[in-house]
C-alpha cells in the first residue's frame, strides 16, 4: 500500500480505527501484565506465608 501523505498514512485506508484501537490495546496489555504479574506474586506469597503461620500454629496447639 503507497500513501501520499501523512494523514492517509494515519486513515490506514479508511480502517484507522480498527488498527490504531488494536495497536493502542495491544500496548496497554504489554504495558499492564509486568504489573499484574507482579501484584498476583506478591499475593501468592502472602498466601503462602499465611498457610505457613497457621500450619505452625496448628502444629504447637498439637503438641501442647
């Protein structure tokens, strides 16, 4: 495809819209997902750290 001009180049031939909106989503996903990531890791260590704690409570009442 040849465009003449900046603006054609930017209407992608009339599906600008369909294009850019996909660019403009796929970036905000790249953007997100490290931060995401990172939030769900720091839950599941929290998690786990709680299921220790109450294993080893459990453990002293045991015993006691």
């Amino acid at each position: 495809m040849q465009w003449n001009s900046v603006g054609e180049f930017f209407a992608m031939g009339g599906y600008a819209l369909y294009v850019w909106g996909s660019f403009g989503a796929c970036a905000i996903l790249l953007i997100a997902e490290p931060f995401l990531a990172k939030r769900r890791l720091k839950q599941i260590r929290q998690s786990l750290i709680r299921e220790r704690l109450a294993d080893e409570l459990e453990s002293q009442q045991r015993t006691q």
